[in-house]
C-alpha cells in the first residue's frame, strides 16, 4: 500500500492525479442557469450528489466561479438534467468553454423544455430533472482556513420531471435509462445493471438514518 500526501506524490509514478480516480464513480451535475437578464448556461459538474432526503436537498461544486454556478446564484434558482449514455456526446460538449450568452444547448444540439416552477430550460431529451431554489452557497475553504476558488451551491428539489416509460413496478428502471457518471480522468462509466441489499433491522444504519427514514 502506498501513501502520500497529495501535494507531494511522485509525479512520475502518478503523472495523473489520482484523487478524482478514487473518489468514483460521481453522479454527474448537468446544470441549467439563467442570470437576472435572461442569458442561459448548461454545464455538466463533476461534484454534485444528492444531500438530504428530506427536504429533498442537492448540491454541486465549482472549482471556480463558471457561468452556471455564477447564474443560480443570482438568480437563486437551477434545473439539473440526467446525463444518459444516449446524450454523453452532447453532455461533453456542454463542458466547452464558451463566452458567456452563447447557449451551450444550441452549441450541442440540445432542445430545451421549459421548467414549471423555475426560469432555467431543462434538456429536452433527458428522462429526468429536477427543479431547484438555492438553499445555500458555500466558499470552501482549505485546512488553514484560507477560502479557495470553490463553491458550492445547495438547493432544494420543489419540481421533478420522470419520463413516465422509465418507470417499472413504480421505481425508476435505471438500467433501461443508462445514467452515465464520472469517473477520475477521462473516464466515465455507465449504470447498465443493478442489485438489491436488504438492511439489517437495527436502531439505526450507516446511510445516515434509521429504518424509517430509509424507507420514505
């Protein structure tokens, strides 16, 4: 087993950092924007997850203060969109670095469908999305307490859009939908199968809730 610390690995033995290749694989953050004036933003973010059940809570993370995150933050709303296996051309294409109020959904080909409770479009062709009000922004800041580039933005889930085909015996049949996520690298990976595990019955679990919660 090797250890490092990660500002001073060999970099001739990991050329490549490897941080982002252990923490895999990561649901990917496909978020819609509009700033105040009307101007829209999609990105894929590769920190995003989900955080709280209840209220139904998400979050993603900028390294730096792009387009998508600045927007939701000015306008204190977002839409996220699943990246599918059928749409990860067009989703890798929305990573492009384009000037700000050019439409990264004309740029890869992406219809847009509008949101019921909040401005951002949502993609069109995407089996799932979620409509939300910002929460939270945070400033992440490192271990001496100096505050880095980062930022993350929570928000609270107040719409969600299912692709009625993709629902099977009322869940959601993830491997007919093919998420994709992120993986370190250049690598991503796609949910093709599924398993099931029953909890053991106790007072409480590790997934951060008892049997109760973990059912509702």
């Amino acid at each position: 087993m090797i250890f490092f610390e990660p500002e001073s690995r060999d970099k001739k033995f990991f050329p490549w950092d490897p941080f982002k290749g252990v923490v895999v694989p990561r649901p990917i953050g496909w978020i819609s924007s509009m700033s105040k004036a009307g101007q829209v933003n999609l990105a894929p973010y590769s920190f995003f997850n989900g955080v709280l059940s209840y209220p139904r809570i998400v979050s993603f993370c900028s390294e730096n203060e792009k387009d998508a995150a600045a927007f939701a933050i000015e306008s204190g709303e977002f839409c996220w969109s699943m990246a599918t296996w059928d749409l990860r051309d067009q989703m890798n294409a929305t990573s492009a670095g384009l000037p700000r109020g050019q439409s990264e959904f004309a740029f890869a080909g992406l219809a847009t469908a509008p949101c019921r409770l909040v401005r951002p479009p949502r993609v069109a062709d995407s089996p799932a999305a979620m409509e939300c009000k910002v929460t939270q922004v945070v400033h992440v800041k490192d271990a001496e307490g100096r505050e880095t580039a980062g930022v993350v933005v929570y928000g609270q889930v107040i719409g969600m859009h299912i692709e009625e085909r993709y629902v099977k015996n009322g869940r959601f049949d993830l491997a007919a939908v093919k998420p994709i996520a992120r993986c370190g690298y250049d690598e991503y990976t796609v949910v093709e199968k599924v398993f099931a595990l029953t909890r053991p019955e106790s007072g409480g679990n590790s997934f951060g809730g008892g049997p109760t919660a973990a059912k509702a």
